[in-house]
C-alpha cells in the first residue's frame, strides 16, 4: 500500500492532538455536561433571558465538541482500515477516501480553533450606517443589511432587529440588528469598516457610475456576568417617538431609548420592543456591548504596536470592495479573497469565504509578525 497514505494518516493524528489542546476540548466535554445537567433542574427556565444564553451557549459547545468526538473516533477506525487494507488491495481507495474526508474535517476544526477571542462565542450586535455616496449609500447600506440576515438564516442563526432608521427616499440610515449564535461575534467581527460599493447608479438619470460607502460596526452581545464599567452619571438618556415598524402602540408613545456615553461619545438607541424600559434595558445593553468592543480594540492596538505594525481592523478601514460595473465581483481589501458573483455574496451564500479567509489572515499575519519581532529582539 501506497507509503503517502501513512503519512497521511499520521499528520491527521498530529494534527487531532494539537486541536484537541488548542480547543482545550477536556474541559468543553465537562462543560457540555455540567449545563446538561444545569438544564435538567426546575427552575432553570425562570430566568428566560440567562436560560436562552445558555442553550445558545451549549449549541455552541456542542459544535465543537461534536466533530472533534467524532473525528477521535474516525482517526482510530482508520489505523484499523489501514491493516485491512494491507491484506486486502481493494479496501485502498476506501481508505484513500476516509482520509480525504477527516482531512476536510480537521480543517473546518482548525479553523474554528482560531475562534478563540474573549468574547467569540457571543452573539454579535452588527450596526451599519450609510455614508458618503448619497441616496445610493442608504441603498447600499440596506443591502448589506439583508446580506448579513441572509447569511444569518443560511446558518440557522436568529437575527433581531433592534433600531432602524429609514431614508425617506430609498434604503436606510442605519440599522443595528442582534445575531445570535455558535460563535457569531467571533465570525462576524472581521466585517468592522468601510464596504465600497461601485455600480450604474438606479437614482441616477444619466446612468452615471456612482461609488458609495457603509460603515459597518461590530460589537459582543454580553450577558450580565460579563462586567464593563459604566458609570450612570457619564450616561446622558433621550427619550422619543419610535419611528419605524413596530405598531400603533410604541408610536403614539415615548418609548424609544437614546443612551449617549458622553466621555467617547457613543450612542446606544433601541425602538423595537413595545416597552420603554424594555428599550432601556436593550439600549444598556447595546451600550455595554460598544464599550467592551473599544476595550477589545484597544488590546488589539497594543498587539498591534507590540509589532510595529498598525491595526488594520478599525472602524473606518476600508475592508471589501464590491463591483457591479463595469463587472460583477467582491475583493477583500485585507486578504485578497476573491468572489467573482456579486450576488451570490449580497445573498449571503459566499459571504462565508470572506469571513473564513479573514481569521486565516489573522492568524497567519499575526504568526509573521510574532516571529519578524522575535528575530528583531534577537539581533538586538
């Protein structure tokens, strides 16, 4: 039998016994059972909002424990198909097929490895915002916000919708929704910056060419063990009129929720659910979300100038360009990811490729540089 297929089969060995300690994948089995059993007890339903957390933080568990159990169970099946193989020359391309398979596996594994941020298992509060470009970035804007519920579905996640604020003549404003699921802030959070559209402008008479931005904001949904310091007095709350969907109720009366964070300037608004204080305490939310996020960036800065390299994550960057003419295709300005189908990513079906492409480069640029800084302190 063909000596590669050994090999192989040794790497994908090696390679289970570095995932099964990058994932610390002891200590998510017990976990998995300890909330197992937590979800067993009667009152584990009273608190509705702590009990969804953890299911969603058990769905989550479970999609990593799940595969790497089952790939466990394949590696050792696999010593025993190579014996066999070795008596039996048919059962090779057998073999040959099992292997490319746990190959695939480990793969999708390792890359969720890479998902290991503080709070990459949260849910992920995504605000969009039109920017320069006029009527055809509120368009665009809209666009991207379809795009990342549609990406959503295709993945079995929820997505909430919880402010929203119209254009009165195509598109929006802005609009922040929550989507909640497996490490949605974790793969999500690669899409903060600027996204550049260029297309035949369809508000434009002449046809001309028209380039337009949405900037694109991501924070951690954060339940309430998580502690971010916020002092009240620092908080400025406005109160009005909902203005969007919602019902005869919420816009004949002030329930919608403006926090302003007057040191950074932040702003936390809520009008989707039918309540004030229900809308104050998703505006706090909101709030304590963005406030972890410049904490969050903040050590990614300090990472950053550990390097001598600048952070090219922050709000603002421009991330991804997308082309409707004079051709169809998406190109990430960071990784070089290339989608040649316009709408198959506005779709969300590619939007994965982008996303995937972007922790690779993370952790790819982050080893080149921790190993240029080595030599560098080396030399000196």
């Amino acid at each position: 039998m063909e000596s590669a297929l050994y090999d192989r089969a040794a790497e994908i060995q090696d390679r289970l016994a570095s995932l099964r300690d990058s994932l610390d994948y002891a200590n998510k089995r017990q976990l998995v059972d300890e909330i197992e059993q937590r979800m067993g007890q009667p009152d584990f339903w009273n608190n509705q909002e702590r009990a969804q957390a953890t299911v969603a933080q058990l769905k989550g568990l479970k999609g990593l424990t799940g595969p790497m159990g089952e790939a466990f169970a394949a590696a050792e099946d696999l010593q025993a198909m190579l014996e066999m193989a070795e008596e039996e020359p048919e059962l090779v391309g057998e073999v040959r097929g099992e292997i490319e398979r746990l190959e695939e596996v480990l793969s999708a594994l390792e890359l969720k490895a890479l998902l290991s941020g503080p709070n990459d298992d949260a849910g992920a509060l995504l605000t969009i915002n039109a920017r320069d470009g006029g009527t055809d970035a509120n368009d665009w804007a809209e666009m991207l916000l379809r795009m990342y519920s549609a990406w959503a579905a295709s993945h079995d996640y929820s997505v909430s919708l919880l402010d929203r604020q119209d254009n009165e003549e195509a598109g929006i404003n802005h609009a922040t929704i929550a989507v909640r699921g497996p490490l949605a802030y974790g793969y999500l959070k690669g899409e903060e910056g600027m996204h550049r559209l260029v297309r035949i402008s369809p508000f434009n008479s002449e046809g001309k060419r028209q380039t337009s931005f949405a900037a694109v904001s991501v924070s951690p949904e954060l339940d309430d063990s998580v502690e971010v310091e916020i002092h009240e007095k620092d908080v400025r709350e406005d109160r009005f009129r909902a203005s969007g969907a919602g019902g005869q109720h919420v816009n004949k009366t002030d329930s919608a929720i403006r926090l302003t964070h007057i040191p950074t300037g932040i702003v936390a608004t809520c009008q989707s659910e039918r309540s004030q204080h229900q809308n104050r305490a998703t505006a706090w939310k909101m709030l304590r979300a963005r406030m972890a996020r410049i904490e969050e960036e903040r050590r990614e800065a300090e990472q950053a100038d550990k390097y001598a390299k600048r952070a090219r994550t922050g709000f603002g960057s421009q991330i991804r360009n997308y082309f409707l003419h004079p051709d169809q295709r998406v190109k990430d300005a960071r990784t070089g990811h290339y989608a040649g189908s316009f709408h198959a990513v506005l779709d969300g079906g590619e939007l994965q490729g982008f996303l995937d492409s972007y922790l690779e480069w993370r952790a790819r640029d982050g080893e080149v540089d921790g190993q240029a800084s080595e030599k560098a302190g080396a030399a000196e």
